[in-house]
C-alpha cells in the first residue's frame, strides 16, 4: 500500500461479525460510522456524531503506518489485548476510508483529502505468526 501526502485514510475491519478500526492516518474525531455492513444504515448526516473516546474504546484496534509499501499489523496481538477470543474468528471486510466530519470536509464534499492524493493497493496478504 501506497498512499500519496495529505491523503487521509484508516483500515475498517468486519472480524467475527464485529466492527472494528486500525488508524493509519485520518482523524478519529468526527466519526459517525465505520466502513462496515453493521454500519449501514442509511444517510450518515443524520447519526450522532461518535464521541472519540467511544471510538478508540469500542473500534480502535491500533495504529499502524506504511513502510516500504506494506501496511503491517498484528490484528491476532490487538484482538486479544482487547479482551476478544481468536479461535473462530473470521476476517469478512477490509476497506480503506476515511468517515472523519472533523471540519466538515466530508459535508463539504472535499473528503479530506487534497486534490492530487492517491492510494495505491496490493493484493492484501495475511501472514500467520512465527
């Protein structure tokens, strides 16, 4: 993974059916939903917006960087330090975005991001533990 300077984004995780989020560099603060099906609901202008300690309790797993193109994260290590048992877990969504109103730039239809931001995305490997 690649993204260009100013680009504002973090990881949304459907695991076990739960919602969950790994920061990479958009704000946590003006959030009112997650990029994951239990987060459909309809029009998003109309959700309260989620206080940002809820989100980093409730959906942070982490913060994770890229470096050398690859975004690495040991989702197994933040699930268990959450409190959350591994064994039947499966991962069923991944998806790159920010949901952060912070300003209103989504309202406003900037997204955040400045003219000229760019993601670019491999095929997602999941590595197991050594």
């Amino acid at each position: 993974m690649r993204q260009g300077p100013g680009t504002e984004q973090n990881l949304h995780l459907e695991i076990g059916g739960r919602s969950f989020l790994v920061r990479i560099s958009a704000p946590l603060s003006g959030m009112k939903a997650l990029l994951t099906p239990e987060f459909e609901r309809g029009e998003c202008f109309r959700l309260p917006v989620m206080p940002e300690a809820a989100v980093r309790e409730r959906y942070l797993l982490g913060e994770a960087a890229t470096a050398d193109g690859h975004l690495r994260f040991d989702l197994g290590k933040a699930l268990q330090d959450k409190g959350i048992q591994l064994p039947h877990l499966r991962l069923t969504v991944l998806t790159l975005g920010n949901t952060s109103n912070t300003g209103y730039r989504l309202a406003g239809g900037e997204g955040c991001n400045p003219a000229g931001a760019f993601v670019e995305v491999g095929e997602p490997r999941l590595l197991g533990r050594d």
